[in-house]
C-alpha cells in the first residue's frame, strides 16, 4: 500500500529537513520515492535547493513552479497530480509553515480522501524553541489554525526541537514537555521524536515516558544554511 506522509508546521520547525530524512530513509529501503515541495511560503529554506541530493538518492521531486526564477509568485505544478495517481510507494509532501501554506494543501482533499485507509499520516513538526510554538496552549492554537486550510486532521506530533548546530539534549527535553502538554490537551499522540544521534542517544538513556516519545529518528543535516557552507568550505 502506498504509504502518504504529509508534514506541517510553523517557520524555522524543520519540516524540509525531516522531509529529507523520511525520503532518503525509504530510498535506502528500495522503495520508490516521490518528494514534493508545496511551500508556497518560504522561498529561500526549501527541497529545491538540494534538488541535485534528492535526485542522487533516485528520488522525484516536484517543486513550485517558477522556483529559483526573479518571479516572486509560485503556483503548484499540474504534476502534483503524479502523487496520487502513480505508483509510488512512499509520497512525502513539504507543506508551508502557516495557514497560508496550508491552503496549497487543502485544494487536494479529494484526492487524499480517495486513498486507502491507513495510507495518509499527517505529522505536526514541532520545535518548541520557535517563538509561536513555545508553550502547550501556542502549540495546539497553531496546530488547529493550520488544519483548518489544510483540510486535513493532524495525525500526530514530532518533537524536533533544536537549536540548529547549537542544539542540546534539554532541547529535546524542553520539547518532551511541553508538546506532552498539548498532546494530553488535544489528543493527538507523539509519533516521532527526532534529532541528531547524540544528543538523541542522551535524551532517551534519561528515562522520559515511551507514550510521549514515539518512535525515536537520528537525523542528518542537510539544509545548512549559507553561512555554514561557507564555514565548512573554508575549514
């Protein structure tokens, strides 16, 4: 059955990079891949910009059109269409990070309504150092602010709280807390939480409960930012 992972949330949360992860992670498992970018909000941080990765790991990749163009505005390619209607075993879609965003996703209800029972997850991507995700009651007003142009009920939440190459094992931590809040307040469990191996490694060894936790996946980095290129090249 074809396996549909949509994911979404607030600026600066990490939904382009864990999109990644998911991809690759199913690429290295022989399955047939297909990647789509639908932010049409942020135009600088998204997939199109390791497009040549993507492509290396056989994966498709299906972006805005007019991306990377002096057109500031991006309209969503027919080939969207190819998600549904192809035979892929696993679709990940990279929506927008606000209710904004979450209208180029909400025009394809039907076809997510028509797939298989058991076939679509929608994963909140959470990273609680973000000023609009930082407390329970911030983190399911944005969760519900988003479903509603998505057209899509939240599945569940990924703790994927960080501090870029900053981060620390209280990040998780931090993160473990407050999205266990908003989980117990709106019902929607934790799937996944998500992070480099070290600092996930320590964060587990602390004892924190299973039921909040999810399944736990060691991250690699590949969206660096400009400056961090640089940095690394000039090493």
């Amino acid at each position: 059955m074809k396996e549909v992972i949509v994911l979404i949330g607030n600026y600066g949360s990490g939904k382009t990079e864990l999109a990644l992860n998911f991809a690759f992670r199913a690429a290295r498992q022989g399955k047939k891949v297909e990647l789509l970018d639908l932010d049409m909000v942020n135009t600088y941080f998204r997939l199109t910009d390791r497009a040549n990765l993507v492509k290396s790991h056989e994966i498709r990749l299906v972006s805005p059109n007019f991306v990377h163009s002096s057109v500031e505005t991006l309209s969503l390619p027919a080939e969207v269409a190819s998600a549904f209607a192809l035979d892929w075993d696993t679709v990940i879609f990279d929506v927008g990070g606000d209710p904004a965003g979450a209208t180029a996703l909400g025009r394809y209800k039907e076809d997510f309504d028509a797939l298989p029972e058991g076939s679509l997850t929608v994963l909140n991507v959470v990273n609680t150092r973000r000023p609009m995700a930082g407390t329970p009651a911030k983190l399911v007003r944005l969760m519900r602010d988003m479903g509603r142009p998505s057209r899509q009920a939240v599945s569940g939440f990924i703790n994927n709280t960080n501090l870029a190459r900053l981060a620390r094992p209280e990040d998780l931590r931090y993160g473990y807390e407050v999205i266990r809040e908003a989980s117990i307040a709106s019902g929607v469990p934790v799937l996944y939480t998500t992070g480099r191996p070290d600092l996930l490694e320590t964060f587990l060894s602390e004892g924190h409960d299973p039921a909040f936790i999810g399944e736990p996946m060691a991250i690699e980095t590949f969206m660096h930012r400009d400056w961090e290129t640089f940095t690394k090249e000039g090493l």
